[in-house]
C-alpha cells in the first residue's frame, strides 16, 4: 500500500502547534504497520537543510508565475534522530517558501501569496503523478486547509494517467482554519469557475480551500469523535454544518496519540528529575526546580497551574485571566507558556506584574520549558472553546500531571474527569472537567483541584492514573490503516 503523505508542517522541522506533532509521528507508526510512506512537502529551509540525497525529478511549471519550482526526492532526516530516515518528496521553490514562516509575515499577518503557495503545493502533489511515474501512490492523506485542494486538482488533471488516480483522505485538525481567497483568485489558481459553486469550493461568494477538501475528498477524518459530531451538529463546524452533514458517511473522528519518545518523563534530557509512575514521587524535585527557576512562593500543599499553548480565542484563556486572582486570594501560582493573541499576552504579563511571585509568563515559543512545566506543574489548564483533540492534555497526563480540561472536542475523548470520590481504590479519573463556557464554572472546577491536591493520596492516585493511560500512537495509526485499506479497495 503506497500512501502520500502530504502536509505544511512537521515535528521537528516546521511547527506551529500540534499538526507538525501528528505530521511528524504519525508516518513512522505508518510505516512500522507496513504502509509504504512517502512524504510531500513544502521546501522550508529546515526540510531542505535536512533532506539527504536530493535529486531533482521534474521542473515544475503549473499554476501561477513560479520561477525556478521544482520537485525534489530525497531521504529526510534529523541530526539528532529525532526523525526516521523517510522519503520525501519536497516541492521546493524559493520565491514562495525560503527564509518565510510557514503562514504568518513578522506582524502577524497572512502572506498576501499564501493561495499560490498552497494552490501550486497542492496542484504539485496531485500532479505527483507524472513527475514520478515509477512510484504510483494508491492513496495521498492530505492535513488541513493547505492541501484541501488536492483532490481537485487529481481530478481535473489536464493529462488523466492510464490507471486510477489516488484517492484522496482530508485529515481536518482545525475548522477555524479555512484558507479562504478572493474568488478572482480562481483564474491564477488555474481552476474552472465550474466549481465555484455550493458542492463545490465556494463560500460565501469567496475560494475556500477547506470546503474544497471536504467537498472533493473520498474520505474525511477529524482528530477526535467528538469532535468529528461537533462540527456537524453545533456551530463548531464553522458555517460548514451542512456541508459536513451531507458528507457524513464519510466523515469519522479518529483520536491522536502521541510520540512516547519525545514525551517521556523518564528519559526527558530536559527536565530536572527523571521518573516513571513507579517513582513518581520524583516529580515533585521537578516541581522545586521550576519555582526555584522563577521564582515563585508557593506553599507545598497548593497546587502550581500550568498553561502551555498557542494563545489564541479559541484555547478559553479569557476564562483563566478572570479567575486568576481568586486562585492567588487561594494562594496557588500560575505559570503560562504562551504566545500570539496580544489582548491574552498583556493579560497574563498584567498578572504578572501584580503578582510576581504568583504568576510567571513565558512570552514565547519554546519546547524546552514546555518539556519542564508538564514535569513541574501539578494542573495544565485547557479551557478550550473548542478543541478538536488537544495534545498538551494528553502530553500532561504522560508526564503524570492531571490536565483541567473544558468537555470538547478531544479534551472529552481523552480526559476522564474526576468526580470528587475519596475511596481511593475506586478512582479511575485521569484529570477534571468543566462544562459551560463560563468562569465560575472553571473556578469550581480549579477549587476541586485544589482541594483534591490537599488529600496526597487522592493526588497520588490521578498521577499514577493519568501516566498509566496510553495514548501511544499505536491504535490509531491501525484506524487510519483500516481507512486507506477500505478506501483504495
Ligand atoms: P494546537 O495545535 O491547537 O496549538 P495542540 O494541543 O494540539 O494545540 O498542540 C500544541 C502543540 O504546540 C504542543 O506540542 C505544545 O507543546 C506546543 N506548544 C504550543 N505553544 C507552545 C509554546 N509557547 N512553547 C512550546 N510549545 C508550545
Ligand atoms: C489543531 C487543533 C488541535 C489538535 C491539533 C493536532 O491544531 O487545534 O486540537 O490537537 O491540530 O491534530
């Protein structure tokens, strides 16, 4: 089974939330269960940096006016081994991807080409085809808006191929991203106006790449059930309810898991205390090591909150920001590692400003303190508004740190809540859960950590729970393989 991997992100090269962490373990799993995986993307410096033995298999002259595209084959692969030696197919141009951040310029803002630069990444893969005849792939398994025009593309080819085109499975990790372009785009993205309709690509009078995928694709996966049901019956989908629903037979949620290498508490090079659930009362030098570090006063049987994440609208940070002070009144502490959303950024450095040796943010991107706060912290708050899976709950738990979850998306799937039971033998609960979108709401659940974490045993037992569920990526690399089996046939 030949599969095509595409994406515009992947761990550890280019990342900017959890999609490059799927992109990047998902493959080898793959490829362990004996797919045969090959890897399409975009030539970012840190791809090109890294893959070995390129060779130059087509120039490419699609769509729009790209000077010196090509399409390259190599084996890509990481110094550190981070990464399995994999091939990969890489569509390098220049113009649209050297020294770039994958989406944003440095004010935050789209790149005004970003449309060509995934419209000719799309149209690149999906002409694959002819550039690499000797490798035919039976299915390509595109990620999110920045391949959603794959499909399209594979079946309006100017030249059909002899045999079959490959099927095309849309993995969606986010509905809010949509890649929507003005419809005078359509031209320049040499696309026909016969699809710019409803069933189509068309939204709301504009291109939206997204839809393309959905409406196009054989299949469609989400990353968890729930939220796969989210966004066909509740305005999680977006604007895009109905077109989900149409699509519904072919739509499922399969839950992510995790690299249980790179998240590893007992072998992490970055965190102050190695542990594992046998020796977990290790994790609490951890936890010194952290205060100590930024210097934080907190007492020994109040419970260090932790937040690591894109700070975006849609993570509920707004909530925390209005609880805070109630959980200093409680004298817990708050460290944030966090950026992006400048009204959240002030927010938490105000907080910090009133409370220095309460609350500490990081305002940064950074994996190394990442690895730290899920070893240090007690609680990792995720009060999403909506949460398509989530990884930094399910990396909390591995790293035995209960997560404060909101009940959505991936955060219901994985997160089982606990419901206050002091019968210590009958605990089965890995973290807590609130429901409404609502403040008070998370401060009743943020209360019950708190008392929770005043009972040691109790503490103990969620610990243990949390790094005990498996999360490994093992059962939904075999959903996924399930899917392309049944899909090619
Ligand atoms: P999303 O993809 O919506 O951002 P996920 O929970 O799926 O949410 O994945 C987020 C990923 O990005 C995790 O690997 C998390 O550790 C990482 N991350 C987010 N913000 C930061 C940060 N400021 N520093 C380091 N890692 C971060
Ligand atoms: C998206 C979602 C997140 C999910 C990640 C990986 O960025 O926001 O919930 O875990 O993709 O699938």
């Amino acid at each position: 089974m030949k599969i095509l991997f595409a994406t515009s992100e992947i761990y550890p090269f280019v990342k900017t939330g959890g999609l490059a962490d799927v992109c990047g373990a998902l493959p080898p799993v793959l490829h362990q269960l004996g797919a045969e995986v090959r890897l399409f993307l975009p030539g970012y410096d840190a791809i090109l940096k890294n893959l070995k033995h390129p060779c130059q298999i087509a120039k490419y002259n699609g769509i729009g006016t790209i000077q010196d595209a090509r399409i390259l084959f190599g084996i890509l692969e990481h110094p550190d081994g981070h990464f399995p030696p994999t091939p990969c197919y890489v569509f390098d141009s220049p113009q649209l991807f050297a020294a770039r951040h994958p989406y944003i310029d440095e004010h935050g803002r789209d790149w005004p080409d970003n449309h060509i630069r995934f419209g000719a990444f799309c149209h690149a893969a999906a002409n694959l085809i002819h550039y690499d005849p000797m490798w035919q792939a039976d299915l390509i398994h595109g990620h999110d808006w920045q391949c959603g025009l794959i499909p399209l593309y594979s079946q309006r080819l100017a030249s059909p191929p002899a045999g079959e085109i490959p099927k095309f499975l849309f993995t969606i990790h986010n509905i809010a991203y949509q890649g929507l372009f003005d419809n005078w785009h359509m031209a320049g993205l040499g696309l026909s106006w016969d699809d710019f309709t409803p069933t189509g690509l068309e939204f709301f009078d504009r291109i939206s790449f997204l839809k393309a995928g959905i409406n196009y694709a054989d299949f469609i996966t989400t990353v968890s059930p729930t939220y796969a049901r989210e966004i066909c019956e509740t305005d999680l989908g977006c604007g895009l309810q109905g077109v989900f629903q149409d699509r519904r037979d072919h739509l499922c949620g399969i839950l992510n898991g995790i690299d249980t290498q790179v998240w590893n508490p007992a072998h992490d090079p970055y965190i102050a205390k190695n542990y594992s659930f046998e020796t977990i009362t290790k994790k609490i030098d951890n936890r010194k090591s952290l205060i100590k570090e930024f210097d934080l006063r907190i007492p020994t049987d109040r419970p260090l909150f932790g937040i690591i994440s894109r700070l975006t609208p849609q993570k509920g940070f707004d909530l925390v920001l209005k609880i805070t002070p109630q959980l200093i009144a409680e004298k817990c502490a708050l460290i944030v590692l966090g950026n992006g959303d400048k009204d959240l950024e002030s927010g938490f450095l105000a907080l910090q400003e009133q409370f220095p040796h309460q609350v500490k943010i990081i305002n940064a991107y950074n994996e190394i303190f990442a690895h730290k706060i899920h070893a240090g912290a007690d609680c990792i708050l995720m009060p999403s508004r909506m949460e398509p899976c989530g990884l930094v709950q399910l990396y909390a738990m591995r790293y035995g740190t209960p997560p404060l979850v909101r009940d959505t998306g991936g955060l219901a799937d994985s997160v089982e809540a606990y419901q206050g039971d002091d019968n210590n033998s009958s605990i089965t609960a890995t973290g807590f859960k609130f429901y409404r979108d609502d403040a008070a709401d998370l401060l009743q659940s943020c209360q019950s950590v708190i008392q929770s974490f005043a009972v040691p045993k109790v503490w103990k037992t969620l610990c243990i729970n949390a790094m005990r569920a498996d999360f490994s990526w093992d059962i939904s690399a075999r959903a996924y393989l399930d899917l392309y089996k049944k899909l090619i046939g």
